[in-house]
C-alpha cells in the first residue's frame, strides 16, 4: 500500500527496460511511493514537455535535458548522469547472423539485407541516416528501407518486413526474440548519454529527490546493465 501521492515520470523509451521492469517496482516498495510512468523516444518527451506537461522527473538524453534546464523548465542544477548506450544492428530469428565487426562487413550486410529498419525520428536513426550516406549506400539500402516512425525497430524482424534492424541496444534488447549481431564497429559508432533531473516546480519535493537518488543507486546501475545500457 502506497503511504504517498504518486509521481509522474517521464522515460526515455531507450531506458524502458530497466525502469519498468526493475527500477520502479524495487522503489515502490522500498519507499511505499508510486509512480506513474510515460515512455517515448527523448524528442518527443522534450516537445510534450514545452507544450507544457509536466512531470515530476524527466529521464531524457542529456543534451535535451541540459536545454530545458537552461530555460528554467527543469531544475537547473546539475543532472543526474544515469547511463549511455551505442547503437546495434539486429537479425530476424529465422536468418544467419551477419558479421558486422568491421565497417567493411557492416556494409557488406546492409547491402545485402532484404529490407533494414531504422527510425525515422530516434537518434539512432537519425545517425544511421547518416552513416549511410557516409559509407555511400544510402541510395541502396533506403530502396527497401523500413522506415518506423515510433516505437521498437526489432519488431519488424518478427513480422516480416525486414531482416536487419538498427537501433540503440537496449532498444534492441527490449525484442527478446531477435538475435543481436552486435554493435556498430567503433569507427562508426556513436553513443547517446542519458540523465536524469527533476522539474523545476517539484525541485525541492522529498518524493522526487527520492526517486532520483534511486535512479543512480547500484540497484539501478545493475539494471542498466542487464537491459543493454552502460552505467554512468
């Protein structure tokens, strides 16, 4: 039984994982408080909270956070650094798992994959987006791209429409049935920090101060590591 009002969350889909699954449920009963939890990608969090909602904690990327908290939309004092996580590459359950340790065998998979999906909005897509372009295949692999515009790019290896999919590990991770391939190869990877704060109305509430310690605890930092992610 809860003893407090609950508290509002804002979570990075990319972090949906280990807060639902492990983070919330062990605060809820360590501290008798509960907290109702929205998850989607950074961006669109950020864009609900300037259009004026306004959540007890955020858990967002870091630069996205550091932006409202110069605006004064959150607590302006220091972030809490919670974790960060590269992007992978995914294959279908029922194909062979591509080598993509190199930059040379990435390109050689995405090339030859059926169809590769990546987010249209999401920081991994948006990077992958680029990459292609880097390594000159975008034209090629964009032909029969699986462009998603929310949500887990995984899910398209277990319905059909694609056999690759690119996105943030612990996304990836969040599709049980696909198999990882690996991550980008270090020349080309690129990595998203995540942080947590507190809205500036709340600042000085002792439920959401609770739950922010909790976030950086060694439950929480286990948890991030279980679901994909590197602990800050």
């Amino acid at each position: 039984m809860t003893t407090s009002p609950a508290l509002s969350l804002f979570c990075a889909v990319a972090l949906k994982g280990a807060v639902k699954d492990c983070i919330l449920p062990a605060f809820t009963q360590s501290t008798g408080i509960a907290v109702d939890a929205y998850f989607a990608p950074s961006r669109a969090l950020v864009e609900e909270i300037t259009a004026g909602a306004k959540p007890d904690v955020i858990i967002g990327i870091t630069a996205q956070l550091t932006t409202l908290g110069a605006d004064g939309t959150i607590d302006a004092g220091p972030l809490t650094p919670l974790a960060k996580t590269g992007i992978g590459i995914a294959a279908a359950p029922d194909v062979e798992i591509p080598d993509v340790s190199t930059v040379s065998e990435l390109t050689k998979a995405l090339t030859a994959a059926r169809s590769v999906a990546y987010s249209r909005n999401g920081p991994s897509g948006i990077y992958f987006a680029r990459l292609l372009q880097d390594l000159g295949i975008a034209e090629e692999v964009n032909e029969n791209a699986t462009i998603i515009d929310q949500g887990f790019t995984a899910a398209a290896l277990l319905d059909g429409r694609a056999d690759l999919a690119i996105q943030q590990m612990s996304e990836l991770m969040f599709v049980p049935e696909a198999q990882i391939a690996g991550p980008l190869p270090a020349d080309v990877q690129q990595y998203t920090s995540f942080s947590a704060a507190v809205s500036a109305r709340t600042r000085n509430s002792p439920g959401s101060a609770s739950l922010l310690m909790f976030l950086g605890s060694k439950l929480a930092r286990a948890a991030y590591r279980d679901a994909g992610l590197e602990p800050s």
